[in-house]
C-alpha cells in the first residue's frame, strides 16, 4: 500500500529550487476559495503591485503566468516573435540557448551573439551584430546566465537595443530579489523571471513584465498569438485591474498565496537590504572557498553573488562528492550543466537560503567531504574564513 510522500529536510544551495520560507509554506496551506472569489481578486491586486516593486516599474502589464520561469520565457517570445522576424540572441550558458529555440519555434530568424561560458555577454558583439542586422526587432539576453553564475550589463545591453531601434527581452530568472533589476530606469521592454530562487518561493509561478514598447508590438501584430493559454490580449482579461476579470483559466490560488507572502517577505526586507545581504553572504562564502584553496569560474566583477560557480578540482569526482553532501548533511549543490558538466559546482545563496547558518554548513560540509577524498585542498581556514566576514 502506497503511503503518503513525506519529503526529507534538504538545504537547497544548488541552482534552484532555494530554500522556501516557512512563512510562504504556511500560506499555501490555507483554505483554496475561488479564482474568482472578491477576497482572491483583491489578493491578485497586491501580488501584482508587490511584483512591480520587485521589478521597480510602473508598468501596467506585470503579472505572474501560470507556470515555471520557462513559461514566462515563452511568453514573452510567442507575443513579441512573430515568423520572419529577427532576433539577436546573445549566448554565454545554456539559457541563451533557449532562447534561441523559442526564437526559431516562432518561426523567426535568431542572430547569434556568442560569448564564452562564464563570461559576461559582451556589448561591443552586440552593437556589432545590430549594425550588420539593421532589421532585427528585438536583442534577447540573460542577465543572470544561471548555469555558469555570469552576470551581464543589463541597463547597457537595453541601451543599446534602443539606439538601433529595437526592443530589449530580459531574463531575470535568478537576478530578480538578488540583485539590482530595475526595469523602468534600465528601459527594459519585456522581462521574465521566476518564484523558485531569490523570491524564496516554490517553482511553479512566472513574473513578467511588459514596456509600452513591447505592448505596442504586441497590438500590432500580423497574426494571432500562436499559443491561446500565453496570449497576453486574452490573459490580460483576468489579470487586469479591478474586480470585474474576465474568466481565462483557473489560476494556482494555493501557489498565489505563496507568491504574495513571498513578495510581502520582500518588501518588509527592502529591496536594497535583500540585495546587500546577498552579496554580504557570497562575500562570506567566497572567502571560505578561496581559503580552501578553490577557485571560481567567473570574474570577480561579473560574478552573480546568489550563484557561485566553482571549478572542481582536479582528479574529484563530481557526482560522488555531491551524492556524499546530500546523504551525509542534506545538502544540496548543483552540477555543471553543458561544457561544464563534470567541471563545475554551483552553489546558490539564493533568498531564504542566503544565511550565516547555510553558508558556514556549506563550507564545513564541503571541506569534511573533499579531505575523505583526498582533494587538494587548505584544512581547517574556510569556516573561520567566513567567520572574519560574516562578523565584519
């Protein structure tokens, strides 16, 4: 006989899914009422002005879609892409690679801007490839490249999309509630991200947000939204302000609940406080791994400070030293993805999982499991490493 699943105690420091708050798993536990409901539409009003002060806009258009980050991705690309469009697609890991699989879905044309793993996309390559593609409509970009832990100049990328006359479609999948988005000042057209990560919520929601720019394209298209459940013409309907919603789907209220405690968790913080404590704690964490004697894959001022990746040293054998952190202190870090696979960690700080406590089980966790395998590494400085910073 099948019994009920009680999943065991993890430390999420891996890519995401991050640690939840247990504020946001209480929420989801209250009584589910109607997506219709006066009470529930009332929420939706707050989950939609909570997400405009994470994406610090103004922007009528910003919601949560009814999915993981990649549906909020899809989103963006199946109203703005349009068949016979181009699209500069700018790659430095693996989620500017699907990008380019939306782009070509839709039926459009991708330029390709490549950049190496780990590194930053690189504005000159982008001002290069719109001179050489005067018609290209939109440059898409991640600006914080999760499978490497690059991040990228989203307010110079923006600007130059707009001196050629073309719109800016930002992920900010692991940036958003880490470090600085901001969307009205930056310009930014069209941008996605995702509940799972800084936000300290579970995977399952998608925050967007649309510029009049974009709004524009989107009234002015050729031909219908190919994907009915992502039109934004007809989601818009529900997901308007006000009490009268027009029926679209039925949304996640239970996940819903969690997204408006997360944001509400959010702004009780600060945005600028959630963002200084990320980068305090990756302060911490890199002094301990360098202590250790472990180097990271990206350069100091493009590195993300809620995503680390480290090289692993050499001769270590990746899937056995994570398997051995997670049956032996429940800690979860993340494997290299791509090119990297097999020569990379991640290791997130991400929202609720950004901690003291997290950062110096980590280190300690880490330095136990490299020296049972004889790892060339420093013993016994990481802790005490961290220790100098976190108490600075």
């Amino acid at each position: 006989m099948t019994n009920s699943f009680i999943p065991p105690q993890r430390i999420l420091m891996g890519p995401g899914p991050s640690d939840v708050s247990p504020r946001v798993l209480a929420a989801m536990a209250r009584p589910t009422i109607g997506h219709l409901d006066p009470q529930f539409v009332a929420m939706m009003d707050e989950v939609k002005a909570m997400l405009q002060y994470a994406f610090q806009t103004q922007n009528e258009l910003t919601m949560p879609v009814s999915g993981p980050g990649s549906a909020g991705m899809e989103t963006c690309f199946v109203n703005l892409v349009e068949p016979g469009d181009k699209v500069v697609v700018c790659q430095n890991g693996v989620f500017g690679g699907r990008m380019k699989e939306n782009v070509e879905r839709a039926g459009a044309v991708a330029v390709m801007v490549q950049d190496e793993w780990g590194c930053a996309v690189d504005p000159n390559k982008v001002e290069d490839a719109l001179k050489a593609n005067p018609d290209a409509k939109i440059v898409a970009f991640v600006h914080a490249e999760t499978s490497t832990g690059a991040q990228s100049d989203a307010k110079t990328l923006t600007e130059i999309a707009h001196r050629h006359d073309t719109l800016s479609l930002v992920d900010t999948v692991t940036s958003l509630g880490g470090t600085p988005v901001r969307v009205d000042e930056w310009g930014i057209d069209a941008i996605y991200s995702g509940t799972q990560k800084c936000l300290s919520c579970t995977p399952g929601l998608s925050p967007v947000s649309f510029g009049e720019r974009a709004l524009e394209v989107i009234r002015n298209r050729k031909g219908r939204v190919q994907s009915w459940f992502m039109d934004l013409n007809l989601v818009m309907g529900y997901w308007g302000s006000g009490a009268k919603r027009a029926y679209h789907h039925t949304a996640p209220i239970n996940a819903l609940y969690g997204l408006h405690e997360s944001l509400l968790i959010l702004q009780e913080e600060g945005l600028e406080n959630a963002w200084a404590r990320h980068h305090h704690h990756h302060m911490a964490l890199r002094a301990g791994l360098e202590a250790m004697g472990l180097s990271f894959v990206v350069k100091e001022q493009d590195r993300l400070p809620q995503l680390n990746a480290i090289n692993i040293p050499q001769g270590v054998d990746d899937t056995a030293v994570r398997r051995a952190l997670l049956d032996d202190y429940g800690l979860e870090i993340g494997a290299g993805l791509g090119v990297m696979a097999g020569k990379i960690w991640r290791i997130g700080l991400m929202g609720h999982a950004c901690n003291m406590r997290n950062v110096l089980v980590c280190l300690g966790a880490l330095e136990d499991v490299l020296v049972r395998v004889n790892a060339p590494i420093q013993r016994g400085v990481a802790v005490s490493a961290a220790r100098g910073v976190l108490n600075f």
